[in-house]
C-alpha cells in the first residue's frame, strides 16, 4: 500500500511530474500510478518526444494528438478516474506551477533526457516544464531528475553536478540487482520507489535493505530459493 508520509492538515501533497523525451517511460508511467495511489494531487506534463516514445515503448494504442483525448488516454492508462490526474498542454507557461507563487511540493522528471537536464542546468526555460523545474529550483523546492543516458558525456557530468549543486537530485535509473528482480516492472520500482521515498511517499514497490526477510538479504538461503524458482519457472 503506497501512503505519504508527510501531509499538512487538511491538504494534500501536489506532485508535479515530468515525463520527458528519453527511452524509459516506463518510470514516468509507474511513477505517476504511485503518486496517485498515494492520494497526492499528480499534475503531468509531457514533452512532445516523450509522447512519441510512449507511442513506441508502451503498449497498446498510441497516444491521440489533442489534449482532450490525451486526458482519457492517460486517464484509462494508469486506470485512474478522468480528472484524478490532471494533464497539462506542454506549451501552456499559464500552468500554476510556471510561477513561484505557486509551486508544488515537488517536482519529478522521469525519465529525464539530457536535452532537458542539460537546459534546466542553464536556466533556460523554453518550455513550461523546463520553466517548472527552474521554478522549483529557485524556491528551493525538490527537484528529483531520472536521467537516462549511457555513455554519459563530461558536458552531461558537469550539467549533473551543476544541477546537485543547485539543489536538484540526481536519480539515475540504475536498478539495483540485490533483490533479484524477475521482470522489466521490479527493475523499474527499484528505481521509482527511491525517488518518491524521497519526497515523502512510501510506496510498497520495493523492499528496502534488510527489512523484507530473506529478499533482500544478499546470499540469504530464502533468496536464493526465490531466485531460483524464478528461474525454473522461465525456463520450464
Ligand atoms: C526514440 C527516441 C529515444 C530517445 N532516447 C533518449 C534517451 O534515452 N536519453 C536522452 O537523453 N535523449 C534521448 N532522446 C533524445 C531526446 O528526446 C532529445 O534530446 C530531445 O531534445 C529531448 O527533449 P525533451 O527532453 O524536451 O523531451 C531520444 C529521442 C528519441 C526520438
């Protein structure tokens, strides 16, 4: 069960979430089924590559064009009730979140391409998302980014440690391998699970170090059973 951890009374924490033109959209559309199974208000933005490799990597329909159809597309994607998550035009600057006065609790891109991180980097907001970010930046708001990108030139690595240097936080989507993940889904919560843990959602994706007997505990009896019976049943 995903809860948040933090929750001012009578408000509910506004996620902003960026899903930008990197492979991986798969973290953008896990992250966003956890921040509303939270209860937190999930605000999206796509950038217009992001859409196209949501058309090639996901499956089922591609996405529709206009932003009305959007909605119900995404909406039936993560099988969340029309209005619970609410889709903005990428090209909307009107967007609450494109002003300080306004900004949300915290801002996720995932994936993040390095197109936009290298942009943020140098505060050019020509885009609303880029500007949400730049936003977030200045109030000293989270700012959680999910590169995905290999090799990784040095302008990326000095974009990156600009960007820690300003405050933002870098979550590459490197899986970790010591819970024997056994499908595409495990390997992507991995990722997911640590960046919302971080701005105050405890999602049940991922069991942390040490606490779930046996999978998580490296070379422990139990997850090698497991690990091996995931393995049989591939092969069988
Ligand atoms: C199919 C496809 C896959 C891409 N994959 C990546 C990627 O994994 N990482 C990356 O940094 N850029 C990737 N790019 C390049 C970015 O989409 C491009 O730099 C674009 O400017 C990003 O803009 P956006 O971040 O505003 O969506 C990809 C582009 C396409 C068309």
């Amino acid at each position: 069960m995903t809860r948040l951890r933090h929750r001012m009374k009578g408000t509910r924490m506004k996620i902003l979430l960026g899903i930008s033109g990197a492979s991986g959209a798969i973290y953008g559309v896990r992250a966003a089924r956890e921040i509303l199974s939270s209860g937190a208000e999930l605000h999206l933005l796509v950038t217009k590559t992001a859409w196209e490799i949501m058309a090639a990597e996901l499956p089922g329909a591609p996405p529709p064009a206009s932003l009305p159809a959007r909605k119900r597309w995404i909406a039936a994607l993560l099988s969340a009730p029309p209005g619970a998550c609410r889709l903005y035009a990428e090209d909307d600057f009107r967007i609450p979140f494109a002003s300080g006065s306004n900004s949300p609790d915290a801002v996720v891109i995932a994936p993040c391409s390095m197109g936009m991180l290298g942009r943020i980097a140098h505060g050019v907001s020509s885009s609303v998302l880029e500007r949400c970010a730049d936003v977030a930046l200045k109030e000293r708001r989270p700012l959680l980014l999910v590169p995905r990108e290999t090799p990784l030139s040095s302008i990326h690595l000095e974009n990156m440690l600009a960007l820690s240097r300003a405050g933002a936080e870098i979550f590459p989507a490197c899986p970790g391998f010591y819970h024997h993940p056994g499908s595409v889904e495990e390997m992507v919560d991995f990722v997911v699970s640590r960046v919302l843990t971080r701005v105050g959602i405890d999602t049940a994706l991922r069991p942390r170090w040490g606490e779930a007997a046996g999978r998580e505990e490296k070379g422990s009896k139990r997850g090698e059973r497991s690990r091996q019976a995931r393995i049989s049943r591939r092969d069988s």
